[in-house]
C-alpha cells in the first residue's frame, strides 16, 4: 500500500482563495499543492483533492452533480460543484480539483460562522461529501479532517458506514488548528447525527453537558495532529487543554505535531512586488531601503533607528497586555514601532491611543492591508510574538523570511521555530522570552535591540541565517505524507481488530 502515492481528500470549511475568515483557509489551500508535488516519482505524485461548503460569495464553481441526502428526518438537496487551485509538477502546471458542496438553505448566506444552526450545516457538509465520493468514483486513501466543522466525518466512517466496504478503507486524520474553538451545541444535536441518546455519554460524544463536534474529530480518527509539536505537548495538560487534556493524553500515542509552512512563492522577498524593493539572503543591504520607504509611507521620520513591527489579530492570545504595560518604556528608547491589525475593542483604542502619545515614534493602523502587512515584514528590524499561547504562528516564519528577526515567547510553534540567540556561538534565529511577564519580554528587546546597535556584522549574520531557514510547505507536506501512512497503518490495525 506504500509503494504508491496516495489519494487524498483534504476537508476544510474555508480554503483560500475561495472563501478565508483565517489560517485555516492559507494552510487548505497551500497544503494540497505541496502535497500534490512532494514524493514525485514515475506515478507522478498524489491524488490530491479539495473538498469545502460552497457558500454565497464563492463564485465561478461549476456544476458538477446533484443527488438525495436523507439528512434530520427529511431529504435535503447537495449540489457539487467544482473548482480547481494550480500547482506546479516537475516544471509543469497541474489543477488539483476542489469539490463545493453547495445547499442554498445552508450556506447561501452573508458569513461562514456564527449561525444558529451551525451543528446542522456543518453536518449536513460532512455528510454529503461522504455521499459524494462513490458517486463520483473516486475512494481515496485518507481523509484529511481540519477543525471541529469536519468532527463529524471520522465519527460517520467508523459508525454510520462501518460496515460499508467502500468507507471502511479509508483512513482519517484530524487536524487541531486551535482548541479553543470546539464546536460545542445542545445535547439535542443528537438527532441531526442521527444517534441514540446512548451515545451522550462522557466516553462517546457528551462533553460538560453538551456535545463537542472537535471532541468527535478527536475521539474516532485514525491519527490526530495540531500544528506544531509542542502545542501537541502542551494541550495535553490543563494550562492549554481547555478541558480536553484528559481525553488528548488518552490519545498520545496517536497525537502528532507538524508546523505549518508558508508559501514560498508568495512570501518571496527576492519577487514580492508588494514590497519596495526586492532583496535576498546575498543582498540584505537592500532591505534598509524597504525601511525608509515604510516609514515614509506612514509619516513617521526617515531615519537609521530600529523599527519593531507587529502584525496580528488584537486578542488577548497574542500578548498584548504584556507589550501594554511596558509601552512608556519603550517609547523612551530610540526606536520606532509599527503595528497593523484588528480585534478586540479594547486593544483597537489601547495601541491607537498609544500612537496619538508617541507620534514620532509609532503608527498604529486598524484593519488588516496584505499590502502594508508585507511592507511592516520587509521594512521592521524586528517582529514580536509574546503570545500567551500559539498553536503555530505563521508571523514568526513570515518575518524569517523577510530577514525580519523575531522576538518572541517560547510556546507552541514559536517553541518550534524560533532559537534564541546565542552571542558566543553565534546560533539561533530570534530571540525568546519563557515566562508570560512584560519583564521577560522587555528584557528580550533589549537583547535585540543591543546587538543591532552594538554588533551590525552579528546582526547580518542573524538575519541571514534567519532567511536561509526552509519553513516551505514543501518540508512539512514530507511530515504529512508519513502522517497519512501511520493512519493508514492504525486503520489497518482497528480494522482486524474490530
């Protein structure tokens, strides 16, 4: 069974460039490609395929089909249309096909999320998408599952269709992007999974009272993963469980880390033409110029002084209360700082009320700019991280991209991804902070601001050393081809088993 490549359907409820409230939507619609190309060989890669809800403001899908889904006591309609995203093969372009589920009643609306009846569209997608696959022919070898939205397709294989010879061989894998979202409803969800109420119990689907659709992901996939290996540690223990630890140290020896990558096509600075001028790991001098150009473009003064950088969501998981309290701090030293994002209210009027205290020395801008998020990469000296926790983080590999050196506390993926500096042996790629204490951050600062002013040929090397890091998708696309194998070999086992 390992000696060809794989089929593979990958299930997210938001891909890029179709339909994006997040992530989740970058790594669905970048992880195909890189799989689709990784372990190329005389079968020309994998089968790989795209499966996602069709909402309102997903244009251009085609029809493909349409068929009968007895679904709630009723019959409900899923139309299939179809989409496709390029990658390229061995110098060549290949379309990896990208299946909608579409029902006007369910998805036809103005926004993906926060519906009432969420539970019952999300299981009607998973539903129909496994009805879809014999009709359209096609059995692949594993089902990738991402977030609580897909929870219900491992539970439906290994209940509802157990005994169907073309589910049974399939194996799953179910992805955490972030715990905190859970995917948790009334008990009376039970009839939309069409489930006796035995199944409401603390060893199957019942949760605190409620049921947990990620805690079904957990609970019936072959193999589960988060997005880097440390946050596969960490939410093992209550700190960053959110009360899931008890059942996720159950499941450890199924329980895998692997760090997302980025796009290394789109995060190029040597081609972006977001940024203003183009450089490389060979011609970092030319990075200063995207520095001067920023902080023009943003009215702050033209001038040689380290520039911090911060683009993020503003929510308490990013560790803004840490950079609120030492603030003044940092305005007295001479520096500038740039930061671009939105969220909470809260941190909205807290940071722009900073930049209107300190106008010659920092820009804060509400919303979210692709364009100006690349130029803060390209143009700021250093990049803060000091989350309170980070399932992942793609700032952080952004940013080492861009020759733009982190600092950044040690959890999660930044555990994974960044090293702090090491001024005798010249190692690392960053600088880390542990505790969760403005002190800790503020001292991390210091370390990287004093070798920037004090050490500008250990600086160059940093930021070389930090550009030259391989955080492609093309690396973890490797980790998750043998992922789908060890899936596959755990479904191998339950099924003689069972």
């Amino acid at each position: 069974m390992f000696d060809r490549p794989l089929k593979i359907l990958l299930v997210s409820s938001e891909v890029a460039p179709f339909a994006k409230t997040g992530g989740l939507a970058d790594v669905a619609g970048s992880l195909p490609k890189a799989l689709a190309t990784a372990g190329g060989n005389v079968y020309g890669g994998n089968d790989v395929r795209v499966a996602m809800p069709r909402y309102k403001q997903t244009e251009g899908a085609k029809y493909l089909m349409d068929f009968p889904v007895p679904f709630g006591g009723r019959i409900e309609t899923a139309i299939v249309r179809h989409d496709s995203i390029e990658a390229e093969y061995q110098g060549e372009q290949r379309q990896i096909p990208v299946y909608m589920v579409d029902n006007h009643h369910y998805f036809f609306r103005d926004n993906i999320y926060m519906y009432a009846d969420d539970a019952e569209r999300f299981t009607f997608f998973c539903l129909a998408l496994l009805e879809m696959l014999p009709r359209l022919g096609w059995q692949p070898d594993i089902i990738h599952c991402n977030d609580w939205q897909t929870g219900p397709i491992p539970f439906f294989i290994r209940t509802k269709y157990t005994k169907d010879d073309f589910y049974n061989r399939i194996a799953t894998v179910f992805t955490i992007h972030n715990l905190q979202y859970q995917g948790i409803f009334p008990p009376d969800v039970l009839s939309i999974l069409e489930v006796q109420e035995d199944y409401f119990t603390s060893e199957q689907l019942e949760f605190y009272g409620s049921v947990s659709y990620i805690k079904m992901g957990i609970m019936y996939a072959d193999v589960v993963n988060t997005v880097s290996r440390t946050y596969a540690a960490e939410i093992q223990h209550p700190e960053f469980g959110v009360r899931m630890d008890g059942l996720l140290r159950k499941r450890s020896a199924d329980l895998y880390g692997i760090i997302n990558g980025i796009n290394y096509h789109e995060f190029n600075p040597d081609k972006d033409p977001r940024i203003f001028r183009n450089y490389n790991s060979n011609s970092i001098e030319n990075k200063k110029d995207n520095k001067f150009a920023l902080q023009k473009e943003l009215g702050l003064p033209v001038r040689e002084v380290p520039v911090l950088g911060l683009v993020s969501r503003l929510v308490d998981q990013k560790g803004l209360d840490l950079l609120a309290k030492i603030m003044d701090e940092l305005m007295a030293l001479d520096i500038q700082f740039i930061l671009l994002g939105s969220g909470d209210s809260y941190y909205e009027a807290q940071f722009s009320s900073f930049s209107q205290t300190y106008p010659e020395k920092m820009v804060t801008r509400i919303g979210f700019n692709t364009v100006l998020a690349q130029r803060i990469y390209a143009g700021a000296d250093v990049f803060l991280m000091p989350s309170r926790f980070e399932p992942c983080g793609l700032g952080q590999l952004i940013s080492m991209r861009y020759g733009t050196i982190p600092v950044a506390r040690a959890t999660g993926g930044l555990a994974d991804t960044v090293t702090d500096y090491n001024p005798v042996t010249g190692s690392g790629n960053g600088f880390v902070f542990a505790e969760y204490n403005s002190r800790a951050l503020l001292d991390a600062i210091y370390r990287a601001l004093k070798l920037y002013g004090q050490n500008p040929a250990a600086w160059r090397r940093l930021v070389r050393a930090a550009m030259e890091i391989d955080y492609s998708w093309a690396r973890s696309a490797v980790e998750y081809l043998q992922l789908y194998r060890e899936g596959i070999k755990k479904l191998m086992q339950w099924t003689r088993s069972a």
